[in-house]
C-alpha cells in the first residue's frame, strides 16, 4: 500500500507526466514500477480521477520513447559501453548475458513479448542496437508490443476497478502462459487472415522445387 500511496501522491504533484518520465526512465533501466503504476493509474480512470485516453497517449510516448533511447544507444555506443557502464543503468553482465539467451531463443519476437518478461524488457532496446538490428524491424515489434503492453495493464485497472490488485498479481502469477496463448492467437489470426496469400506462396515455392529438381535432372542426363 506504501507504493500506491507514493504513486497516488506522484500524481496529485505532477499529473501525467509521471507515466510519461517514469516510463521512459523505465526503459533506460532506471528503477521504475512502470506496470504497477499503469494499472493503478487505470484503476484512477475508473474512478473518474484520470481520463485513460490521455493515459494511454502518454503511456505509450513514454515507453516507446524509452525504448527508442534504448535503441540508438545501443547502436552508437555499442557492446563496449554497455559493459563499462552498464552497471550504472543496472545493466549487469547477467542481464546482459540472460538478454543475449532470450535473443538465440526468440529473435526479434524477444522484443514484442520481452515488455512481459522481469529483467528483459528494459534491455532489449539495447540489445537490439548492439546487433544492429534494422530500425524499421525493431520499430515493428516494439511499437506493437508497446500499444499491447500499455493496453492491457492500464486495462486491467480501468475494466476491473477495485479488484485490479488481484487480477495484476495472477497476470503476474501466470504472465509466461498468458502472452504465450495470446502470440499463438495472433498468430492464428493472422495466419487465417493471409491464408490464400499463404497457401498462394507455398504452391509457388512447391513448383519452384520442382521446376530446379526437373532442370537437374535434365543437366545430369546430358
């Protein structure tokens, strides 16, 4: 209650500029409890303190200004500078290390589901420039992923009201099964939203392998 407290009173002194500062200080790994904050200050929407259109609008500048930031230093200042001064973002080693894993395991779906994951989402910006992965790729992912992110726990202050603290604390509980449903979903979706163009591809790659085992089977019988 003592960090609701101080998070109410964050807000009574500076209205919304807290979401928008605290995020993106969030994001450049500064000590900040961004989802906590989002879904108490959706919970202030449902009583009528906040409006959650602006809410959101500042949510969302925040946390892809913060990963932006992230991003271009990175891509700039490069591996070196991360491991000299790292340490005074609370950029350890291990987090770096357990960001270079998440990476080889997810690619650049790590930064589109990496906002759900402890310890991951304030670098993956970062990684991102290390590897210079192109702009308008990481813009994808982490655009996308930050509407969903901002949404759904602003959301799950302003839709559940005064039960939000116990619908935040089994997100929190079940977050790795969660967000893996929900990918499996969107990727249904758009899978059965493009499937001619799909199903057009995949008869095309099929005779294009057929058209190159023909032409080597003509070239060997000459």
């Amino acid at each position: 209650m003592e960090m609701l407290n101080w998070i109410q009173e964050l807000f009574a002194t500076y209205g919304y500029n807290v979401m928008f500062f605290g995020l993106l200080l969030e994001f450049v790994a500064l000590p900040f409890p961004g989802e906590t904050t989002m879904a108490f200050a959706g919970f202030l929407s449902y009583t009528g303190r906040l409006d959650f259109m602006t809410l959101m609008a500042v949510a969302y500048a925040g946390t892809t200004v913060g990963m932006t930031v992230t991003y271009f230093v990175g891509l700039k200042a490069g591996l070196p500078f991360i491991q000299r001064y790292g340490r005074w973002f609370l950029f350890s080693p291990a987090k770096l290390a357990k960001t270079q894993v998440w990476f080889e395991k997810y690619g650049s779906v790590l930064i589109f589901i990496g906002y759900f994951v402890p310890g991951v989402r304030h670098f993956t910006g970062y990684f991102a420039g290390i590897i210079a992965l192109p702009f308008r790729k990481f813009a994808l992912y982490a655009y996308s992923g930050a509407l969903f992110w901002v949404l759904l726990f602003l959301g799950i202050g302003r839709i559940f009201g005064p039960q939000w603290m116990g619908i935040f604390h089994l997100f929190e509980l079940y977050s790795k099964w969660i967000i893996s449903g929900g990918v499996v979903i969107v990727a249904m979706i758009v899978m059965y939203r493009y499937r001619k163009r799909l199903f057009s591809r995949f008869l095309q790659r099929k005779a294009d392998l057929k058209l190159k085992t023909k032409v080597k089977e003509t070239s060997k019988g000459r």
